[in-house]
C-alpha cells in the first residue's frame, strides 16, 4: 500500500468527539500515524505478518494502520470502553479484523500470547507523572522484536536512558521529530509536519522513538 492511500484511510475513521483529560486522550492524526508504520514496515519489516499490539489504542488509528499494511494479527489495549467501541466501528468500517481488550496496561497478563511489535502514543505522563514510562516498562517486556512509541522531545534522554539501562532494550533510537499543536482551550491535539501558527496553543515537541529487544 502507498503512503498516501495508507493516510487517506486514516483520515477516514472516527475521532474522540469528547477527549478525557484525566486520560490525556489525544489522537494520533493520520499524517504521523501512517509514516510512523510506513517506517516500521519499510525500513525494518516489523508490521507485515507480525502480531501487533496497540497499546493505549485509543480510537485505533495506529492498529488500523498495522492492519491496514497487512500484519498477521493486531490487538488494540485501553483503558476506555468508549474508546474501544469507536475503535471497534472503524475496524469495521475498514473491514479489518482486530481484537480489542479493555485493560488499564500496567495490570495486564499476557498469557501465551507471542507479540511480535509494540506500536504505541502512551499519555505522555502530563497528568499523571510516569505514565510514559509505565507503558513502556510494558511494552518492552511483551514485544519481542521491536517497540515504537511517541514521547515529548524534552523527555528523550530520560526515556533513552532508562530503556536501556532498567527495560533490557538493546537499542534506542530516534526516528524523527513531530510538531505537536495542543489547544490550550479543550483537551485535543493535532498533529501535523509544519509549525502552524495559530491563536490559543501551545506547541510541543515530540519525537518517535525505536527500541529493539533483546
């Protein structure tokens, strides 16, 4: 699939029409969402007839993408039934076949489930301090491949350190910088390639960020 068609698609599915502070819900525009697996698929095969978990899925528009360029298996994790039930009708309006567990991602069992690539845009820790590093605590420990995930750019060293070091990681790396626009006025971001100036926001770095495991 093209990147274009694979954005297209994207762009298509429903939205949160009432973001969750307390959840720090803000979703992954189909402009980043579909380079950042475009990347993972065509620069390191980790999409393609992988079983993909989506964590914090939100409203799917990461697992969709996994789906959409052909993994074996995808499951979508969250914290928020409504969350899961808009991700559920865009799979379907998608016509892909994905599973979807409501679970808060710390207490989570996996049980014999093999989880090839982690794809992630976990709270970013604004509200509650660690929430970032708590998803990837996790996450490192069930993908067995490959980890990809969005963090604020003023956490990158933080993050980087600490995979390394206390998440068994074997490598982290920066795949590329993100211009984040957040409306100061509603809980909701937009994310886009150019630094709009617009009246009422603030503007905030984040990066995409590979970890491989061991």
């Amino acid at each position: 699939m093209k990147l274009k068609q694979l954005e297209g698609l994207l762009g298509s599915i429903q939205q949160f029409s009432n973001p969750k502070i307390d959840l720090e819900q803000y979703p992954t525009g189909p402009h980043i969402a579909s380079r950042m697996l475009y990347t993972a698929e065509n620069s390191f095969g980790d999409v393609s007839d992988k079983v993909v978990a989506d964590f914090g899925c939100g409203c799917g528009t990461l697992g969709l993408a996994a789906g959409l360029l052909g993994a074996q298996h995808v499951i979508g994790l969250d914290i928020d039934d409504q969350s899961l039930e808009i991700a559920s009708i865009n799979a379907d309006d998608l016509e892909l076949d994905m599973n979807f567990v409501q679970c808060d991602i710390k207490n989570f069992r996996w049980r014999d489930q093999i989880v090839d690539t982690v794809i992630m845009n976990p709270p970013f820790g604004t509200r509650k301090k660690g929430a970032d590093m708590d998803f990837l605590s996790v996450a490192l420990k069930v993908a067995s491949q490959a980890v990809y995930s969005l963090h604020k750019t003023t956490t990158r060293d933080h993050v980087k350190r600490t995979a390394l070091r206390d998440y068994n990681a074997s490598s982290a790396e920066i795949l590329c910088e993100v211009y984040h626009i957040q409306l100061i006025c509603s809980f909701a971001s937009i994310f886009c390639v150019y630094p709009y100036i617009i009246d009422n926001i603030s503007r905030i770095h984040s990066i995409l960020l590979f970890f491989m495991v061991n």
